[in-house]
C-alpha cells in the first residue's frame, strides 16, 4: 500500500510534481468549535487527534514527498500550519480571498522553479479514508495534466443527492476513467440533485485538481485578468523588500471568487477523473462530521459529558459541561465552553449565519 | 385594592383562618435551573426577582395576616423558607411525601390551636396575576367551608385543552359560583381535554383548598387510614423530644400520594368555587415560564446572551454563556451555568426525565 512505503511516487525534476493544500478557510459552518483564531481545518474529526491538515499532509507524502507540499494559508494561521505540517512549505496570505487567488499566489511560487511543473491541489480540511486510492486517482490526473492542454478535476461519483456539492457533467470519454468536462453546476436545488444522481452522467466535484502551472496561469490570465494583474505585480516584486506590502496591498483589493467560479466554468480545457471511491466526504457541516463516527441504536450521538433521553438522530457535542436533550429528533448541539450552538440538522448549512451575525454585533470574541 | 390594604379580611378566633403554603416540591420539570437544594418555588418568574413562594404569600397577607401564614417545606429548605418568607411559621417533613402527608401534617398541628380553624392550602409556586380577585375567590371558599361540611376545591375556567392539569366536574349548583364536584379526572388525553373544554361542565383543578381542620382529617381517617394513624403517632409525640424523630420514622414509610388522588376523588363532600379569572398558572413548565414574558415579532424568547437565527417559537436562556440557535422551531434551551437543556416545547413535559437519569448515573451534582 502506498501510504505504508512513504515513497515519492512521481519522478522529480523536469516535470516534477507540487501539491499545493489550500488552507485559507474560516470553517464558520463548525462554529462555536471552529473559530478564526483556530479554523476546522487545525482541528480533529478522529478519536486519534490528528488534524485535518495533518492527515491531508500525510496523504500526500508518499505521492510527492513532504519536500514538494505547498500549504498556502492566512498570515495568522502560520504558526498552526508550523506546528501542524512542519515540513510543508508555507505560503501566507493577508486576507482570504477564496481558491482562485490562493491558486493563482501557488502558481506564481511554483513557476519560478519550472512553469511545467504539475500542480495537485486540494483543500486541507477534506476526510478520506483510503488514501491509497486517492493517490492513484492523484496520480492519474497528474499524468493527464502533464502536457499541459488540460485543467483536471476529480469527481466523485454521487451516493446521494447532496444539495451541498457542485456537480461536474461528464463528456467526452478519453479513457482511464477520465472525461473532457461538459459543463460545472453549482450546488443544485434536491430535485435538481435527483435528477443528476439519476442520470449517471453527472460527479461531485470534489475541489481537488491538477494542472500544470503555466496552464492554470494562461485560464487566469483569460478568464480572470484582473487577478493577473494583481499577481503580475506581486511577481515582480518577489524575493525584494517590497514583496509581502505588495501582497498585501494588491490581495485587499482582489475579488474573492473560487478558482471553480472564476476559470474552470469559463474554461474549454477541463477534463474531469471519475475516481475510485476513496471515503470521500468535505466535513461541509456538523452534520456530515457527525457521519465519521458510529451512533448508538436510536441515531444519537454523544461525545463529552451529554445524555439523551427520548430522543432520535441527535448529536450532541459537550466540551465544559452537562448538556442533556430530552424529545428531540435530528438536533445538533454543540458545546464549545464559551458558547453552544443549536440547530436542527437539516438546517446546518446555516450555522455561518451565526458567525454573521455575532461580527454583525461586534461580538469577536465569538467568531 | 386588598392588596395596598394589608389587613386582615377574616375574623381570627373561634374560626380563624389559616393558610398553608405547601413548598415541598422539587421542581424537577425546571431543571437545569431548579435543583433539590433550590427548587422552583424559591426562584424568580418575574424581571423583579420576586421568589414565587415570596409573592405567594404576600398575596395571602391581606387575607389571614403574615402571623396565620404557615409554610410546610422540605426540612433541607428551611433556611431558603426563612429568608424569603420570614413572617411565616415553618412545618418541616424530613421526607417529601406529596401533598396528602404535608396537608396532613399541618391539619394536626392546626387542630392542637383550633379544630375549626379553615385552613386555605395552596402551593407556593403558582403564578398568580390578580392578587385581589384571588383573595376574594378564597374568601369565598373559606365561607363555604366553614361550616364544617364541605371540602372546597377551587377551580379555574379552563381557556385550552391543556393536558397537565387535572379536571372537575360541576356538579350540582350551591350558588354564588359553588358547585358540588361531581367527578375529579386525572391529567387527560388532548382529545378528552377538548371534549372538557367544549361541554363547559369542567374546570381547571388548581391545587388550592379549603377546609375545616377537623373535615380535612376526617376525610384522611375515612379514605387513608395508613395516614392518619402516622399522623396520631406524631399527635401524641408534639412538644416533646420524640417529636422530630417521630415525624422522621413515619414519613420514611409513607406513601408518596397527593390529596386528590388519595382523598377527595374518593368523598362525597368535595365542593369547587368556580373562580373569576385571577390570571393563574401553576408554572408547571419552561413552556409556560415563558408565556410570562412577551416573545419577539418571530415567537422567540431570548434571555441573557443568546442569539436567535431563522427560528420561531424559541425560548433560550442563558445565564454564562452565548447559546445560538439557528434554523429551529419550538425549542427550549436553558443554560444554568453547569448544564444545558434542549427539549422541543411540545416536550417540557418530560423534562423531569433527565433528573431520573441524572440519578440513575449518580450524577447527583447535578439534579
């Protein structure tokens, strides 16, 4: 098994291979638990502690090896991904500004050393259980990536009709499990997901890809040219005094928009791997963290001091203190010591109103 | 107003007047807030902090006068007893033993002064909105029971179809809004409610009396035996050292049963005063705590520091920390510092729940 031999699986050098983890997030649908000191991605979904940015870290070593992994991540975050990953490279941001302009700050780095160097990427905040699988399909969309004609997604093939995912419809066949991509969809209505799941023709999209770095820089300079500009400017400045005021300056101004959104709707160049199935899941919400461990017979789940009574498909989650629910169906609460969330589980996508809402009242010492 | 008067309606003598507040509850619908070593009665409903065995018997001192107020509590509670009620003479139980053994218990030691005194007994966690329309309400049943004949219930027009009170039915009319009961049904289903409330034969059973010191004990030899001979082995023990323990032996072994179900829906000489509206409540729940404060435009009731999101018909309460809710409709949640209820409104019934199971795990710090 791959993740036992601790071996770089893709040959260095000319056409070397990067992974790039993206790390910027905020995970506000894990408040109170996650907060912008210490988003989800600093924090353990396993009984085993590990992080999440840990465990993608040490998924992607025997891939390209701990040298060529690149975590691109708020100023602020530094020392967590320091203590976290400590032999990741560490590229920081002033402010978050969403994929496309952290994909766009990694590729500017990379090109430097090789503009054909290929370029995985992945959020760090992502659960899978059979890493090996994921290096395989890694693998095989870096090798599709590497003659630089492609921007390469992975999809995952749909077991519901997840109304939190985007959706990738297939097209052209080009063998090995991959596909030209016929069209992006965002998150879609249930009915709407029905019909994809249905149809057999459609993936998740899973936010994770490769390209190479001149290619990802050519779909950004046609789609997005203002974030060319932006990163023009800083890559002019790179490795002078002037490079982080640089950053600063022309990121506070950038549009935040995802690299999905930006480019690869746009672009004619996407091809999509239909991945073995790996134990996928984004940890989007409270609710499909809770699917990471095993309730008890009525679908409850406790974790800390809690008790349940007369109740069904609740989680309860208590850090500091007794939380007791009693007839209740598919709640969530979740206590973090200064502060507990409620909220039924249909409705955990909203939980970042919450955080809205406490910086609405200047409450952040809460978000 | 009777209430600015403070003066004593009723001729003391040969046929006082005594009311006897019964405080030996445990308040366990109101955890987390309500504990055994501070349970409902000697909490604040109102924004003015006023404990409600406090407000009970200030509504009774124009009545009988502060010197006739007798309150039977818990002997664990006499102090809490003493701060807030200090005028009132204080009957100890060693044992919670429901209502039959406390009433009981203060029948003998009113029969010692008088065996014609009227006794009014009510308990002291009722909500109560018109002290005066009270007053005259008991003054009327005091009349009626003064004879010696009569075991005067008062009862309350129902306005729903409410399921944890007990029902009287009316029966033959006594005049001056007094009825003979023809029949006292326990706490009934939502559809039998209904039937009670659409025949306008039925009142609300409020937990208030009034009786003849010597009808009272009459009616316990008559219908629990076992009772009254524990209460004669006390009689004979009052003023002398074995008195505490023997009140201590007997209560250890009595039954656990309230005056309804042990006495009066067994004689033939119950009697109800159909009340004019007073604005009662028995506060028998988080749900109907919160119907004494006026709820936001959406139905929800923040207390503390809590944040309502997308939600209707919420009651949160926080006393230590932020709790949000996000998405939910009809929740309680009460944060008393060590522990956190959730419970849907329609539930508050079974609240109590989580005591026995606090319990269970020896987890008495908490109950």
């Amino acid at each position: 098994m791959i993740g036992d031999k601790k071996e770089t699986l893709l040959p260095t050098g000319a056409c070397a291979t990067r992974a790039v983890i993206l790390a910027g997030g905020q995970g506000s649908r894990f408040w109170p638990i996650s907060r912008h000191k210490r988003p989800k991605q600093f924090f353990s979904i396993s009984d085993s502690g590990e992080s999440l940015i840990k465990a993608t870290a040490a998924r992607l070593e025997p891939l390209v090896g701990a040298e060529n992994i690149v975590v691109v991540t708020n100023i602020v975050h530094r020392p967590l991904v320091e203590e976290h990953v400590p032999e990741a490279r560490i590229l920081c941001e002033p402010f978050g500004r969403n994929t496309a302009a952290s994909i766009g700050l990694a590729a500017l780095f990379l090109r430097r050393e090789n503009p054909h160097t290929v370029m995985i990427t992945l959020p760090a905040d992502h659960a899978v259980s059979d890493a090996s699988v994921l290096c395989k399909t890694l693998d095989r969309a870096a090798t599709l990536a590497k003659d630089g004609d492609k921007l390469v997604t992975i999809g995952i093939e749909p077991t519901s009709p997840n109304t939190g995912y985007g959706y990738i419809r297939c097209g052209k066949e080009l063998g090995d499990r991959a596909f030209m991509v016929s069209r992006f969809y965002e998150k879609p209505s249930f009915d709407r997901a029905q019909q994809y799941v249905a149809s057999g023709e459609y993936l998740w999209n899973s936010g994770m890809f490769a390209w190479r770095v001149d290619a990802i820089l050519k779909a950004i300079a046609d789609h997005m040219p203002a974030l060319m500009d932006a990163l023009t400017k800083i890559d002019a400045t790179i490795g002078t005094k002037k490079e982080q005021p640089t950053i600063g300056e022309v990121f506070e101004k950038l549009e935040s928009i995802s690299i999905d959104f930006g480019v690869l709707e746009h672009a004619k160049n996407c091809a999509v791997v239909r991945a073995e199935p790996f134990g996928w899941s984004d940890v989007g919400s409270w609710d499909q963290w809770a699917q990471h461990f095993k309730p008890d017979q009525d679908g409850n789940l406790t974790r800390g001091d809690a008790i349940v009574v007369d109740s069904k498909g609740c989680v309860v989650h208590s850090e500091h203190r007794l939380i007791a629910v009693v007839g209740a169906e598919n709640l969530i609460v979740i206590d973090s010591g200064d502060a507990v969330l409620v909220c039924p589980r249909e409705n955990v996508q909203e939980v970042r109103r919450i955080v809205d809402e406490l910086k609405r009242r200047g409450r952040t010492d809460l978000t």
